[in-house]
C-alpha cells in the first residue's frame, strides 16, 4: 500500500476551499489530520456547516473540523463570503438532514498544533487562505517547526498586477496575503519549507464555459455533478479578467500536494510589506527568506486529475 502523507488543511470557505476539502477526502496518498475553518472569504458558520457536511458525504464522517477565533485586517467583499451560504444549502450535502462530523471545542491554531504534535510523522499544512491561524499557532508552540514538513499555501504574487482592487492599496497584492499581511510576515520569519502556489500559476487556470460544459457531460458521476453545480455560482472567464473572474486558485495549490507533477516551481527570496499602500505584496528581494514559488501547471493535466478524482465519488 502507498505511504499516505499527513496533511493538515485550514481554508476560508470559498467555494475553491470546499472543492480542495472535497478532493483532499479522495485523494488516496493523502491522510487528512484535521480541518480548521477562518472567516476570511466566507461566513464562517456556513462554511463551517458545509466543511462538515462534506466530511459526511464524501468522507468517513470522523474527521475534526475547528473554527478559526483570528480576524484579519483587510476585510474580503460581502459577494465573494457569501458563496459560503449557497455551498452549505446544496442538495447533494443535505440529503442525510443531519451532521455527524465532530466541531472542535479548540480554536484552529490551537487545533493545528494539537494535530501536528500528536502525529509522529511530519505533517506537510496545506492553507487556502490567509496565514493567521498559522502565525498564531507559531507564536503560542514555536515548536511546531519541528514537526512541520512544509507550509503549502495559495497565496501571494511576483506579477506587477495582483487581484486586489480596493480603496487605498496600489493593487499590487495578492487577496490571502492582502487580508492578513503581518500574518505572512511571521510565517516568512519561521523556520519552515514553503511552497507558495503563487498568482503565476492559478491565472493559468481561469474557469471557462468549455470546463463548465465537460463537467456538465459528465454529470452522471455524483462527484462531478457536485462540482459543476458548485461552480455554478461564480463567473467564469469570458471576454476579459474583471475582480469577480474565477479561477482554480485553491483547487491548483491542493492538486499540487495530490500530484506534484502537475507544476514547476523555482525558488524566489522574498520579502513581504505588511503596512502601507503594497501591504500583502510578496517581493523579491536580495538574502530574502527562500520560497518555492509554484509558476506554472500542466492545464489539462491538471483538470483531468480533479475531475478524475471526483469520478470516484459513489
Ligand atoms: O486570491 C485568491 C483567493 C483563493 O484562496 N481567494 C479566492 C480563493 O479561495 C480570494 C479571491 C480573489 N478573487 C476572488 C476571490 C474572487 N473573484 N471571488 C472570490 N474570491
Ligand atoms: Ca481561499
């Protein structure tokens, strides 16, 4: 039997962190340790609820989810959080009426430590949102390092153009690293291996009609039918890019732990601001603290592999 790899995964309840969580459960070299859920670029109840459900239908129902207590600096726009809402009222996650998945009585960061300690391999942390519970669990056991494989975050951008267009900011940041950028700071000062799926590689990415359409042929599979009908509620790349395009962001960083093939990285050392107008910005600086930055993806490989994964779904 293949060796599984711990992974822990903390998420904002997007609708590309559910799918992540939804693919995690089907990956087979993958055994998730635990789930923790932050109120960046969702209501946290909701996606909370939704975590949980999936945890019911797609996977063994056993799994801990934990709600994040940590609040950013830069909030995300009320449309892109309420997504979560839709996530959590879909058919296919509330056909059972109940939820039997565990709610953690411990805050993320403190629930991250836990399930990273008492592992005795490494656990590699996989996080599709801001860093805070991770710059949080840091500062209250920094020895955790010890037992972290690596951070595998989607976050961040060496592209001159970012995805944030707010009041303020010069436009130059990624919206992860926007919402809490001290967060980054403490997380680029420890001592762990990080692999940064970068803005290079999910603008490679983007959600079209032609995805949408081969998900739709194949709706006969539950698992696929449940990502067409997810993404349903975004919009997709049509003529041009405009703030509320969607792409894979998410669903890349978390295929990349399933499949690493499927990207190239090359190591950047980086810097990041955490205040003024770039705050969020990651950039490149010299004796920087190294990152692998993922920037560029096989496209089709890369949604066969999802979309083969979700056919396993009974
Ligand atoms: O910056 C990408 C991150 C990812 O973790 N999120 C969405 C993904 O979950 C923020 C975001 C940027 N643009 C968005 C976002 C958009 N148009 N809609 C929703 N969220
Ligand atoms: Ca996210």
């Amino acid at each position: 039997m293949m060796k599984k790899t711990n992974v822990y995964f903390n998420h904002d309840g997007g609708v590309d962190d559910l799918i992540s969580l939804f693919l995690l459960l089907q990956m087979d070299s993958v055994k998730l340790t635990g789930v923790s859920v932050i109120d960046a670029d969702c209501y946290i109840e909701p996606a909370t609820y939704a975590s949980r459900k999936i945890i019911d239908r797609f996977g063994d129902g056993k799994l801990e989810t934990a709600k994040s207590i940590i609040r950013g600096k830069n909030p995300f726009p009320k449309d892109w959080r309420m997504h979560a809402f839709f996530m959590d009222a879909l058919p296919i996650l509330n056909e059972k009426g109940s939820i039997d998945a565990p709610l953690s009585d411990v805050p993320a960061h403190e629930h991250l430590i836990n399930a990273v300690m008492k592992e005795k391999e490494k656990t590699t942390l996989l996080f599709t949102g801001p860093l805070s519970d991770l710059a949080e669990a840091l500062k209250t056991e920094p020895k955790i390092t010890e037992k972290i494989e690596k951070l595998v975050w989607m976050g961040g951008t060496y592209l001159p153009d970012g995805n944030v267009h707010e009041p303020e900011h010069d436009g130059t940041a990624e919206w992860n690293a926007y919402w809490d950028p001290e967060a980054v700071g403490v997380v680029f000062d420890a001592d762990i291996k990080i692999d940064m799926v970068a803005l290079e590689s999910t603008n490679q990415v983007p959600l079209t009609p032609a995805i949408r359409q081969m998900w739709a042929n194949e709706r006969k599979y539950p698992g696929v039918d449940f990502l067409g009908v997810s993404y349903a509620v975004v919009p997709p790349l049509v003529h041009f890019i405009t703030n509320s395009t969607y792409f894979l962001w998410d669903v890349l960083t978390t295929a990349s732990v399933g499949k690493p093939e499927l990207v190239k990285s090359k190591e950047i050392l980086s810097g990041v601001y955490t205040e003024g107008p770039s705050q969020g910005r990651t950039y490149e600086m010299e004796n920087g603290r190294p990152v692998n930055v993922v920037y560029d993806v096989d496209h089709d490989g890369f949604f066969n592999y999802i979309t083969d994964l979700a056919k396993k779904v009974k």
